[in-house]
C-alpha cells in the first residue's frame, strides 16, 4: 500500500477530524453513564456509578456531557444549514433517491444477483444512514434530555405524560444508538475487511486514491473528470494482485 | 383363733387412732399438758377494738413444729401456776409482742433482710409473720419448689425508695402462673437471692429498680438485648432519660409473655408512651383494619419500627428502609392478593427514578438528598387507601407533596408519575406507545444490520 503513498485525496479537514473525534468522546462518556442507570441492576453498572462517585455525581457527569453535545450537534447543524444555504456548499450528505437503489444493487451484489456494486458518491447510504442517524437522534436525546432534566418545568408547558414519555424515548433511543454504533459503525471502521485493522480516514483526513475509486467512485470521476466505468475489469484484476 | 380374732381388734382400735396425734400426745411434757387443759379449748381473747384472737392451740400444728421439744412457757413465759392479766390495743400488738421473743434465741440473723426487717418498728414484719408461731417451721420447709420466696412475698408487704415512693412487694401467685415463664424460679431472674442469701439494697427510686432488674433479662435473651443496645430507648436511657422504656415495661415482670401473641395489645403498649401516634394509627387503614375487623394480617408499630432495635425514625437510613418495610407486605403475591391489592407497586417503584437513586443512595451509604418513598406519598401513621375520599394521593393533594423537593412543580407535574402502573394503552398511552415502537424498531434495525454485516463478509470471502 505504502507504494501509493502520495496518491491520497484529503477528504476531511482538521476541524471535521476534531469535531468527529470530540464526538464520539462524548459519545462514550454519555453511554457509560447513561447505560449504567438504564441497566441499573447489572453489577458492571453498578461498579461504573459506585467508581465515579455515586448517583448523583453520573447524573452530573451525564447532563454536563450532554451540554456539549449539543454544543457539538447544534452548531454543527447551523452551519450546515447556513453552508448549504449560503455558501453553496455541496449537498452532498442529503440523502438521496439513489441512496435507497443503491443499498438495494449491494444488497442484490451480496446475493450475487447483480454483477458490481452500487457506485456511490461522496457518501454512500451506510455513511448518511449514519450520520442521519447521529443527527436526528442526537436532536432528540438532546430534547427528551432537557425534559429529563428539568422535569417541572416541563410540565408548565406541556402533560405531565411527557416526562414518561420523554424518558421512555430517551433511553430507548440511547439503546438503539449504542447498538447501532457498537456493531454498525465499528464494523465498518474497523472489522470491516476492506479497513481492517483500522480506517484511517478519520485519523489524517486523507483517503488512497485506490480506495477512492472503489468506494466512491462518482465523486472521483467528478473530482478527476475522468469516467471509470471501462477500467472496472483492470482495476479488480489489479486488486486481487495486491491482496 | 381367739388370738388371732383378739389381735385384729386390737389393730383395728390402733388404725382409728391416728398415730401422729399419738405420737405428739406422748411428748408432750406434764407442764404442756397442763396449758392444754384450757387452750385446747374453743375460746376467743377480744381486744378494745373488738378484735378477736382465737386462744385454742391445735396440739396438731406443735407436733409438727420445729419447736415441738421446746415448752410453751419457754416462748410464752407462762407456767400453769403463773398466768399474769395482759392487755392489747389489738392483735397485731399482741403478734409483734410475742415474736420478741424469738430474739432470745435467735441472736444472729442469717440474712441481711431478717436484720432489716427487725430493726424496723414492730408495726413492721416480724418472725411470726412468716414462720408462724405454733407450727413454727424452717422457711425453707414451708412450702416446696419454686414458690419458696412467696413465703413471705405473698404478704402485703411493701418497700419504700429513697424518694419516697412506696412500692408493694406482695406477689399474686396466679399472676406468676400466667406468665411464660411459669416454670421458672424467682431467683432466676432475681438473681443474688436464694434460700440463703436475702441482700439489702438500695435503690433511689422505683424506676431506678426497674431498669436495674431488667437487665437479668440478658442472662436469657442475650440476642434481643444485645439488640436493645442498638435500639433508640436504650440510646435515651444511657443518655439519663429514665422513662425510655426498658424490657419490662413492654413485656411485664412478673406476667411476663411474648410480644408476639396478641398484635393490637402489641401495639397498645406503644400507647403508653406515644399516644398521639397510636391515635393516628388506629385512623389509617392498617389500625382501622386491626382494631374494627380484628384483621392480624396488618402491620403495628413493631413492624416497620422493630421491637427491640428500633432506630430513629427520623433519620435518613430509615426513611431509606421504607420500600422495604412497605414490600415486606406489599410485594407478597398472597397476601396482597387477599385484598385485591396489586404487587407491582413496589417493583414500579424501584424501578422509577426515585427508586434508582435510593438504591444507588443505599449502595453509597449515604443520602445526598431526600429521595421520595412510599411514605411521602402515602403518609406515614395516616396511611389510607389511595381512593378514599381526600386522600393524599388525589392529584391536588400530591402536588403538595411533589412540591417539596420539586419546588416549581405545577398542576400538570403529578401526571408525570404513572402512579405504579405499567403503562399500557389506558393508562399511560404515550409512554406505552413509544416503548411499543421501539421494542419493534431496535431489533429491527439490529438484526438488519447484522445480516448486512453478514451478507458484507460472505460476499468479501467469495470475491477472494
């Protein structure tokens, strides 16, 4: 691999690198307090709230965190938005028609029922899925969140039913972004045979052409005003040859 | 055949005789038999009061008597030639009169208390109070057993403290057969005395007795009064207050029984010194139950309180128990099933945000906060059914109660309780609902990405 060294494309910068990684930090900080309250009769959660501190230090821990959070996803949302609205940034996370024919060609291409995979963008379905995933699920934590945190106030707007129900969602929505993180996206950034043992992408922004090519091989075409359809066949011949 | 028809006769006549009577007859010396000549007649002495003494002697009662080789006049100082007029005010002075002279011969006191007793007026008890006089007998072959003490204790005798205070030390023998401990002797518990040993001691006041005597309870029931020590009377006690009851004040000394018997007499003794509290009690729906239907199945005060280590109810680590104690009952599926009652109350409950932090609170050892139990909601010795007219738990009322540690709390707040329902569609709906979505959507989502991951690898694995 190293042979193709200097053929890489920056793909992120700095400040999306920092952004992913403050993430997930915080990401990892919430799931530890906030699961071990979920699964509060499990020993191993019980360790996790006895070690910092008790109860009420995890909730602090919990509700700090999630303050930054949402000081990561909102303004992350404002200025997308402004971007897109008035930088002309490229839309290309929106999710798109293609999307959902192209989970279906690799669904079909794992099958065996379709020749090649689904030749994607920028991003493909499994990263917007994701990134959607964080965005409108963090929307939500960070709403259902808030009610959980200020319980009466809430009820000066709202039926007292919604503190329940917001923390039904709340800790539902918290499984299902775990899960999903734990075995889609560390799948796809680490086991995942085409990365494994790691994707480096999100460490120094930058992507081998080769791989470019192969995963995203519109934005390539785009980006190098070249068509890669003809050279499919020479390019896996030259894939098995690597590996 | 006439001898032998002659001896049976003979043995016959001997048989209607009783020998004893013989016996006593025969000792009896010639200045004795002379006094006999009129005291064994039915005849009365009648004193200014117009009390009556009656002056027959029952040649019986000297036969078994002790005394039996000593003559009258050796106590009475009267021979048949000398038989001088006194006079008494009454009997009693006649009594204390002729018991002087046990004195002459009885010159050392073999316990404490005979000391005592004599250097106290004549008024007081004397020799013949307890041994008798004619059929006079050593104390310890008056009566056999256990009841040995009640020899003199079945007297209307009595103490008096320092303070004052007079203290009747009479024994009522059916009261001691009442109690558990029937078939124990008096010197078990009080221990020190015995048939030998009768100490002199001295105590400020009654109370001051009670609670030293109640600690011979320990030599016995070391476990429940090793448990008293951690208890709150025990700490008040130590602390001077001498009304914090002792062992004897719930369980009786001399009629002692088991708490355990009888819950509503149970409870009542926790009257005696809390009667405000049993009050309220006997209000709510657990002593409205156990003193109007007799219902036993209901707590009293022992049951959330403890017997005999109770602590301090207002202490956190208690208010940190209630779920507990309410659980005891509440939590039983046949108990509660008698009544109709749900168990899931108390598992809603620990589940609930309240309950996870008293859990966590309880693992820490310590409260940051009060955390609401049973008891902020549903009141303490006031408990009544939660649709009873005006109870606590009607929503205008709860809010009150919300608003203690949720200061800000409105109208709307109590809803955000599911009061210890699983939310379903009627009760509840939108919690339900969002439960029910997402207990489809998670392994929906999670079982399609795993056959992803799946289809991913094997597709990987035949490309290669």
């Amino acid at each position: 691999m190293k042979k193709f060294g200097d053929e890489y494309i920056r793909r992120f910068g700095l400040s999306r690198i920092i952004e992913h990684w403050l993430n997930a930090a915080v990401f990892a900080v919430l799931v530890l307090t906030g699961l071990s309250q979920k699964f509060h009769d499990y020993s191993v959660s019980q360790w996790i709230v006895m070690t910092l501190g008790g109860i009420d230090v995890t909730r602090l821990i919990h509700r700090y965190t999630g303050i930054l959070f949402a000081g990561l996803t909102i303004p992350h949302i404002l200025a997308a938005s402004f971007g897109f609205l008035f930088l002309k940034w490229q839309p290309s996370i929106i999710i798109h028609k293609n999307d959902f024919r192209d989970a279906i060609v690799n669904i079909k291409y794992y099958l065996g029922l379709e020749e090649h995979p689904a030749r994607c963008d920028r991003y493909d379905y499994k990263q917007k899925f994701e990134y959607w995933g964080v965005v409108v699920g963090g929307l939500l934590m960070i709403a259902t969140g808030a009610i959980l945190w200020m319980p009466a106030f809430t009820a000066r707007f709202l039926p007292g039913e919604f503190i329940p129900a917001a923390k039904a969602l709340h800790t539902n929505e918290a499984l299902l972004a775990f899960l999903v993180i734990v075995i889609w996206h560390i799948y796809n950034s680490v086991f995942s045979p085409e990365v494994f043992p790691i994707d480096t992408v999100m460490f120094t922004g930058k992507i081998s052409k080769e791989r470019m090519m192969h995963e995203h091989p519109l934005e390539y075409e785009r980006l190098f005003g070249v068509s890669l359809e003809g050279s499919k066949a020479e390019k896996t011949s030259e894939e098995e040859m690597m590996t | 055949m006439l001898f032998s028809y002659i001896l049976g006769i003979i043995l016959l006549v001997l048989a209607a005789f009783p020998l004893n009577s013989l016996s006593a007859e025969s000792s009896i010396s010639a200045s004795d038999q002379a006094c006999m000549m009129c005291h064994s007649q039915e005849q009365d002495l009648t004193f200014d009061g117009g009390e009556k003494l009656s002056l027959k002697v029952n040649i019986e009662d000297l036969g078994r008597s002790v005394h039996r080789i000593i003559s009258c006049s050796d106590c009475h100082g009267f021979t048949a030639d000398q038989h001088p007029k006194r006079t008494f005010k009454n009997r009693r002075q006649y009594t204390a009169y002729s018991a002087k002279v046990c004195t002459q011969c009885h010159v050392s006191h073999k316990t404490k208390i005979h000391e005592k007793l004599l250097s106290q007026s004549p008024k007081g008890t004397v020799c013949s109070d307890c041994h008798g006089s004619h059929s006079i007998q050593r104390a310890r072959e008056l009566s056999k057993g256990n009841h040995y003490c009640l020899n003199c204790h079945q007297r209307e005798l009595s103490i008096t403290f320092k303070t004052g205070e007079k203290q009747s030390i009479h024994i009522n023998e059916a009261i001691l057969n009442i109690s558990v401990h029937k078939n124990l002797s008096c010197t078990d518990c009080h221990f020190g005395f015995s048939s030998e040993e009768h100490p002199l001691r001295a105590f400020r006041s009654k109370r001051d007795y009670s609670i030293a005597m109640s600690e011979s309870c320990r030599r016995c029931h070391f476990d429940k009064y090793s448990r008293t020590l951690e208890g709150i009377h025990y700490n008040l006690l130590t602390h001077g207050n001498l009304n914090a009851p002792v062992c004897t004040d719930c369980h009786g000394a001399h009629s002692v029984y088991s708490g355990r018997k009888e819950k509503l007499a149970n409870a009542k003794k926790c009257e005696r010194c809390h009667p405000e509290v049993y009050k309220t009690y006997t209000q709510s729906v657990h002593g409205g139950a156990l003193i109007l239907e007799h219902n036993e199945d209901v707590p009293i005060c022992s049951d959330c309180h403890k017997a005999h280590d109770m602590t301090d109810p207002r202490t956190t680590d208690f208010r940190n128990a209630v779920p507990q104690m309410c659980g005891n009952c509440h939590a039983d599926k046949d108990l509660m099933a008698k009544y109709g009652l749900s168990t899931a109350v108390v598992e809603t409950y620990l589940q609930d945000f309240h309950g996870v932090t008293l859990k966590f609170y309880k693992q820490q050892g310590k409260s940051v906060k009060p955390i609401a139990v049973c008891i902020d909601c549903h009141g303490i010795h006031d408990i009544t059914k939660v649709n009873a007219p005006n109870a606590p738990m009607i929503k205008a009322n709860l809010v009150k109660r919300c608003q203690k540690c949720h200061k800000d709390a409105t109208a709307n707040f109590p809803d955000s309780w599911v009061s210890h329902y699983k939310p379903s569609l009627k009760k509840a709906p939108l919690v339900y609902m969002v439960n029910f979505g997402y207990r489809i959507f998670i392994p929906f989502m999670i079982i399609g990405l795993i056959l992803q991951i799946i289809l991913h690898v094997w597709r990987y694995a035949v490309n290669r």
